[in-house]
C-alpha cells in the first residue's frame, strides 16, 4: 500500500528532521522551512522571528529576500505573506528575480518600506501576473506609486487591493479610478490615504473603468 504523503507540519518535526533536509539547513533556513504552511503558503509576519538578540540585522530585508529566492521549498506555494520585515526595494528586487519563485494569486507586503521604487518594480514584475488578493498597506506609497499599479501591465487580475495607510492622496485615487488594467477589481480599501477631494472619491464612486467594485473604503 503506497505511503500517505506527510504534510508541512508532518515533515518539520518528523524523525527525518525537515524530510531528511535538516542536515542542510541553516538555522534561519529552518524558521523559513517551519514556515511555509501545508506547503501553499509562505507566511513570515515579523523581523524578531529571526532574531535571536532582539535586535534586527541591519541588512535584514535584503537577506531574507535573498533566502527565499534560492530556497527550493517555496517551489509549491500559492500565496506569499511576508510583513513587517524591511524588505525596501532591494528586497522586492530581489524576490522578482528569483528563477524560484512561483507565480502566486495572494500576495500581502503590507509594512515593508516599500516606497514607490519598491512599487515600481512590483507592479513590472511578470511573476505577479496571477496576483488576485494585493496587500500593500503602509509602504510609504504616493500618488506616483499608485500610478504604477495603475498602469501595471501585470496586475490585471487583481481583485481585491489594500492599500490603507499610504499617502496616494487626490492624484493617487483619480489615477486609479481612471485604471483600465484594474478592471477587475471589486474591493479597495483606500482608508488613510489623504484621498479628500470629492472629485477623487466621486472619481472613484463613479468610474467608468471600475465596473466590477462592490466594496469601496475611503477615510
């Protein structure tokens, strides 16, 4: 009778220690390992996950990035969770480089210091052709970030975009509302963008462009 196949959790702890891997991971390698749950979501929520000090490593963001570029287990996952962990462009750089990464539908990067340079290379990146859930919530992400999503020739299946607590403000929601490749999206939570024209949320309420939206936040 052919043998059930461990789940994640399964081959963390099992006496094989990580599958038979265990002997060629490095410390860090094994918190990411322990992390990536049922092998479909890579989910890292905080820098002191990998600090043994309490402090975080100055080139924290650009390592990390770099350890899940070349790591083989990320192969099978379909959602890529990664949060307060200083990524910064470099980071996003590095990630949408890697010949590892698969293409994944559920992308959250919220607290990143993303910037717009980050977004930039984020919203060029043919990797995130899939995405249909986007998190960016407070990256420091401007009216000229926004324009980069919204001209993403990339992020066309998005349905669902957080983009809380950035500073897109007026410009930002218009160049959105003025979107003709995030047609489909039917939720955007705007929430602290400093988006206070009415014409920007009439823009919004009223698109001709974001015909599919059913839910809409702006505060």
């Amino acid at each position: 009778m052919q043998e059930k196949l461990k789940n994640w959790e399964e081959l963390c702890n099992d006496g094989d220690n990580y599958g038979g891997e265990g002997q060629n991971l490095s410390p860090k390698e094994k918190i990411l390992f322990e992390n990536i749950k049922d092998k479909k979501i890579l989910k890292i929520q905080d820098a002191y996950l990998f600090s043994k000090t309490g402090k975080i490593e100055e080139n924290h963001g650009r390592e990390l990035a770099e350890m899940i570029a070349n790591f083989p287990f990320v192969k099978t996952i379909s959602s890529l969770i990664i949060t307060h962990n200083r990524l910064g462009p470099e980071g996003i750089q590095i990630l949408t480089s890697s010949s590892i990464l698969p293409k994944v539908n559920y992308l959250h990067l919220g607290s990143n210091d993303l910037g717009d340079d980050g977004i930039q290379i984020l919203a060029h990146a043919e990797m995130f052709s899939d995405v249909k859930t986007l998190n960016l919530e407070c990256n420091g992400i401007t009216a000229n970030g926004a324009r980069a999503l919204a001209t993403s020739p990339f992020l066309t299946q998005v349905e669902h975009l957080n983009l809380v607590d950035n500073r897109i403000g007026d410009d930002g929601a218009l160049a959105i509302a003025n979107s003709d490749n995030l047609s489909n999206l039917n939720y955007l939570h705007l929430g602290g963008n400093r988006v206070k024209s009415e014409e920007a949320k009439s823009a919004l309420k009223s698109s001709t462009k974001l015909t599919k939206l059913e839910k809409l936040k702006i505060f």
